[in-house]
C-alpha cells in the first residue's frame, strides 16, 4: 500500500520508504522498520515529517 497520510504512516506496524523515484523510475528503499526506527534514518526525507 503507497500512503502519504503521515498519522497513517506513523500508527503502521511495518514502514518501507521507497524514497524518490519510485514508481516508473524504479526507486529504491531506503529506510524500513517500525515508525521509530524509520523516523531516526539520516537518509529518507520522510523521517522530518515523522517529528523525528
């Protein structure tokens, strides 16, 4: 499932960012883990949405 509703990210058990690109240009994760986890990764741009 592809969310962008950053309470949704946040509340899920589980988080894959794919990062930029994806889709078409193919992507590529770049962080994963629970919401902590993902919120304290140096390289993702959604971690500074998360409030980390």
């Amino acid at each position: 499932m592809v969310e962008h509703d950053m309470q949704v990210v946040i509340s899920s058990d589980w988080i894959i960012d794919i990062g930029l690109g994806a889709g078409d240009e193919g992507g590529k994760i770049v962080a994963q883990g629970s919401s902590e986890q993902v919120a304290q990764s140096e390289i993702n741009r959604t971690a500074r949405f998360m409030g980390s």
